[in-house]
C-alpha cells in the first residue's frame, strides 16, 4: 500500500494528472467554507459517485469544473472507478468500503491542500 506522498509523487510523473490546479476562484471557495466543510463534500462525492459497485455513467460522473473536489479527483485519478482501478487498483464491480472511501478522501485532502499552499495564481 502506498503512502499519500507516494501517491502525489506518482501522479505528478502523469502529464494529464499533473495539469490540473486550483484556480483562484476555487482557493477562495474552500478559504470561504473552510477545509471541513470541502472534507465533507469530498466524502459525500465519494460515497455517491465512486463507492457503489455498478456506476451506469462510469468514466463521466465526475465534471472537470464546477467543485474544486472535482478538480482534485481528476488530478489525484480520483475521478471514476476505472481510475481507480488503474491507478490504485481497487476492484470493479464491488462496493467500496468505508476504509477505502476514507483512504481517497485523505488524498483528495492531501492534493487541496498542497494546492493552498502553491502561490502561483491561475
């Protein structure tokens, strides 16, 4: 099992994962709500787009703007089960478990809140 950092560094070797930043209007968002509040939607989005096991829309649930979760889903592949099966190598066609929704949460976290600290604007 890797480790969140280990995580982070590997998905910055991917072109496609490694575009994706917060834009400013997305900072000030999470500034506004506040990290508890995003960990919550991050949960939620979790729980209902990814953790069930058959997903009719898979590869299309997650939109590339309108969240700055959504943001963090597609540059950590986050973003629909195929990803993460790819990527992580959780299992198709089953539920994830709660351990397993908390482990992507963390990382979806992980990836805002490095995001916070980057100063350059976008």
């Amino acid at each position: 099992m890797q480790t969140i950092d280990q995580a982070l560094a590997k998905l910055q070797k991917s072109a496609f994962r490694r575009r994706f930043h917060l834009s400013v209007a997305d900072k000030a968002y999470i500034a506004d709500k506040g990290l508890a509040t995003i960990r919550r939607h991050a949960a939620d989005f979790v729980r209902q787009r990814l953790a069930p096991a058959q997903i009719t829309n898979d590869g299309h649930q997650t939109p590339m703007r309108g969240h700055p979760v959504f943001i963090a889903q597609h540059a950590t592949s986050c973003c629909c089960r195929k990803c993460l099966h790819r990527w992580y190598h959780l299992p198709l066609g089953i539920a994830l478990t709660a351990e397993q929704q908390e482990k992507i949460v963390n990382l979806l976290m992980a990836w805002l809140q490095q995001q916070m600290e980057d100063d350059v604007p976008r």
